[in-house]
C-alpha cells in the first residue's frame, strides 16, 4: 500500500519484515528491512528507485493501483544494486521508453545487469530536472557505496533528500518515520549499516557531506532507501556519519575470541580481568564469533579504541571463524585503534604471530607480541592474563 508522505511524495516501497540475511551471508540483519521508492507528482511524474527483485512483480502491482504507469514521465535510479534496481525489469516491460536517468557509471551497471537497451540519460553532480513547480538536482555520491551511487534532492514540500543506501539502516517498520520507532534500536542499526557498508569508504563520505552541507540546501526530510526516513530533525543523521566517519571510536575494548576446549576463553576473561583492574571506567567487551554475529562484533570493534583478539592453535593457524572476522576487518578499512594477539597452544603456538601479523596488514597498531599459554591455562598463567590485560590497559593510557 502506498504511503503519503508529503503534498507531492508517497512512499510505495516494500517492507521485509522477513529478511534476516543480506549480501548473500555478509550481513545480518535481525530486525529486516524495507526497499524504499518514492512517487513525485507534480505537473510532470517522477518515480525515484524501485525494489529488490523477488517483489518485483507485487511491486509492479502495487504501484498500478497508485498511479496509471503510463503516467510516470521519468525513473530515477540512484544506485543500481539488484536491492533497488530489482524490479525495473518488470516495470520496463510495462513502460519500456520511460527515460532512465542515472550516472554514467548506473547506465553502466543497469546494463550489465539486465542486458536492456533502454532509454537512459547520464546525469552528473548539479544537473537537474524540472517536474513543472518543482526541480530535482542531482549529486553524484560515487563509492557511498557503489561507483554509480548518487543522491537527489527535491525542491519542493521543504525540501527532501532521496539519498539511497547513504543514510540508511536494515530497519523494518510499517510507520517509516525515526520519531515512531525505538530510538535505541534505530541508531544501533543505523551504526551497524555504517560500519558494515560505508565505514571503508569514510573519506568520500566526509567529502560528499561537506558538498551537500555546502550546498545550502532546505532539508525537510532524509529519505534513504532502506529503513526509515529521517523526519524528525532529520540533520541529525548527517550529523552521526560526520563522526562515524572520523576514525570513530569509544572508552572501549573488545575482546573476540574463537575456542576449542575453552582455554582461549579463560584466557580472554583473565585479561578482562586486568583491564577493568586498570582501567575501571573502560567499557570491556568479550565476544565468541563463533556464537555472536560477525557483523555485530564488528560494530563492536567499530566503537573501540582497541581490540584483542584470540585463536587457539589448529593445524599450525588459527581457526576458520577468526580468519574470517580478521578478513572483514581488514575489508572495513577501521583508523587509529590498537590491537593484540592471544591465544592457547599444544605443541605449535603459531596461531598468536599470525593473527598479530594479519591485524597489523589490516591497519591496526600492535599493542606488543601478544601472549601464549599453553594446554590450559593453571592459576600461574591466568594470573599472567590478568598482568598482561591490566598492561595492555596501560599502554594505552
């Protein structure tokens, strides 16, 4: 069912309250999402993104029963990922010389995703277009998070941002706005979507923020294309990914660990021990990746000034679940946090120098060597966890 949202503007997306997985595997999201597009009546029609592809045909559907299609005079797309160029397919077979108005870069991927010579026109940061009373201006918002990424601002109804996956959260709600949701659970997912999807590319978007910020632009409304739209002081938003993206990070340590025979646990909980005995007003988080999820243990280390992160030994390495976890936090591209190694061992303790070595590959600054303790760990070599936690506390002092 479409949603009026403005004067001009509805909203005619799709909620999915069912969606626990995203990007294949990569990313959880436990409390769903919602494709957003948006309807622009004025004397000429404008509709702003589509849906993910399995709701392509409802989508289709739906929006006949708001508006004749063929009354629809332009499709923007501002990012072409299959979760918002999905159903365009469909709807092309319906209106099949409707202009497309995308980057050069979105012509690019629309093609080569859906092998369709369709009517597109390349717009680039500045360009716009007249809907009648009404402009939309577009601003090319490259690598937030795709090449072909953009922004468009509307004019009208006081202003409103259609700013895609910029902005966004995997956040399900049939009320869309921020002041009708839990705010504590909204900003978490808002948090995690920035760490998980735009934390590697913080430099753009400090770059891109200050372009929009120097535009002057009246902003009523944020209208991103995944979970709900910024209504209520809607600059607040912007205001968060200033500092997300500014080598963001809390009075916290994580500690994330994978375990065996839980020797590695012991040993993360005695350095837990040593760190709150030297630093008491530190917030101390332990993790197990392979019970928590791998996207919310990285918005963990996101918040922290420093992480530890601990293996047992297995065939000469460390284990699956910390290869991974160290890959995504390499991918993630995180600034200016310190780290360390540990981990328990029986005959080949190499599992603590390879995770130190991968954590220095992936940007983090090396606290010490780590520590080791073989078999498990007596009362002598949890006592030693507990010095090396309350040290590694100091040296980050």
């Amino acid at each position: 069912m479409a949603k009026q949202i403005t004067d001009k503007v509805s909203w005619v997306g799709k909620v999915d309250w069912e969606l626990t997985r995203f990007h294949g595997d990569e990313y959880s999201t436990h409390r769903g999402s919602s494709y957003n597009s948006y309807l622009i009546r004025d004397r000429k029609v404008a509709l702003v993104d589509t849906v993910w592809q399995p709701y392509d045909r409802e989508f289709v559907s739906r929006l006949k029963q708001e508006i004749n299609l063929h009354d629809i005079d332009y499709i923007v797309m501002n990012h072409n990922e299959i979760d918002h160029s999905g159903a365009l397919p469909e709807l092309m077979r319906e209106i099949p010389d409707t202009p497309i108005y995308c980057t050069q870069k979105g012509e690019a991927i629309l093609r080569g995703h859906y092998h369709q010579d369709w009517n597109f026109i390349n717009v680039k940061t500045g360009d716009t277009l007249s809907l009648g009373d009404t402009t939309l201006t577009f601003v090319e918002m490259n690598m937030l998070h795709w090449p072909d990424s953009m922004l468009t601002y509307f004019d009208g109804d006081g202003g409103i941002m259609f700013s895609n996956d910029a902005f966004g959260q995997h956040f399900a709600t049939e009320s869309l706005y921020n002041d009708t949701v839990c705010e504590a659970e909204l900003m978490y997912e808002a948090e995690k979507y920035f760490v998980n999807i735009l934390n590697l590319y913080s430099p753009m978007v400090l770059k891109k923020i200050q372009l929009i910020l120097s535009m002057n632009l009246s902003v009523r409304m944020i209208c991103p294309s995944h979970g709900v739209i910024w209504k209520n002081q809607p600059m607040q938003i912007i205001e968060k990914y200033q500092a997300w993206a500014n080598a963001y990070q809390e009075n916290q340590i994580t500690i994330v660990y994978d375990t065996m025979w839980q020797s590695t646990r012991k040993m993360a909980e005695a350095i837990a021990d040593g760190i709150r005995d030297a630093a008491p007003n530190t917030m101390v988080k332990i993790l197990n990746i392979t019970h928590d999820d791998k996207n919310d243990v990285l918005t963990e280390i996101f918040r922290s000034k420093a992480v530890l992160v601990g293996s047992p030994t297995i065939n000469y390495g460390h284990s699956f679940a910390i290869a991974g976890l160290l890959e995504m936090m390499k991918g993630l591209k995180f600034k200016k946090k310190k780290a360390a190694a540990f981990g328990s061992y029986g005959w080949s303790g190499d599992a603590v120098k390879q995770i130190s070595a991968r954590l220095a590959e992936a940007g983090f600054e090396l606290v010490n060597e780590g520590i080791s303790k073989l078999w498990v760990p007596d009362q002598t070599s949890l006592d030693d966890c507990r010095t090396y936690g309350r040290d590694f506390a100091d040296a980050l002092s």
